[in-house]
C-alpha cells in the first residue's frame, strides 16, 4: 500500500479524534468494532470473497485501490475502531484491518495493527 495513503487514512482517523476531544464529550468512539482474531481464523482457512468479508465484517468503512510494486491494482476494503476516555484520552483503543482483493473479488492479502 502507498504509504502516502496509509499517512491520508491515519490523518483522517486522528482528525476525528481531536474533533471528538474538542466537543468535550466524555467518551469518544469511532468506527465499529471488530475481532480481529476471529477474522485471522477464518481467513487463515480459506480463500474468502467480498461477500463473504462483508456478512463477517459488514460494510467496510472505507474503500480505495492498492498499486503493488508490479504494478497490480488491488482493491481495498479498510475497518477501524477507535475509543477512549476524555479529555485524558485514557483507555485509548485503536485498531485498523486493511483488506485487499484481487480483481476476480478473492481476498490477496490483509494487514492490521493495533494500540494493544
């Protein structure tokens, strides 16, 4: 994945977050929460399409292209999830689960990261 677009996405995500600390809320939450363990057992077992990540996962949050090294366009599913307690931010969780699909619909390859 371009790393300028993965810096785009972090960017944005953060920018919630100061917009949810700056209205003074008490909790903030963005996304919606997902295991990503589960995910890997599944994912780990078969090939898995489109269809099937959206009934596991629903509707991904966002969505764009990945140019591979080579060349190839893949498509790119991204979920993530983020919360904490304001102002401190304390208990801050953040996770985010990017999804790449080749052009037949078929799960290439996936990446996470999390806080934890």
């Amino acid at each position: 994945m371009n790393r300028g677009n993965r810096k785009s996405k972090l960017v944005s995500v953060a920018s919630l977050l100061l917009l949810a600390v700056l209205s003074g809320c008490s909790t903030v939450q963005i996304g919606r929460d997902f295991d990503v363990k589960a995910f890997e057992e599944i994912a780990g077992m078969a090939d898995m399409s489109k269809a099937q990540v959206r009934d596991l996962l629903g509707a991904p949050k966002s969505t764009g292209v990945a140019v591979e090294k080579d060349g190839s366009r893949l498509v790119e599913w991204v979920y993530f999830y983020g919360s904490g307690q304001l102002p401190s931010m304390s208990d801050t969780n953040f996770k985010m689960l990017e999804i790449r699909f080749n052009q037949a619909g078929m799960m290439q390859s996936y990446n996470w990261s999390s806080s934890q």
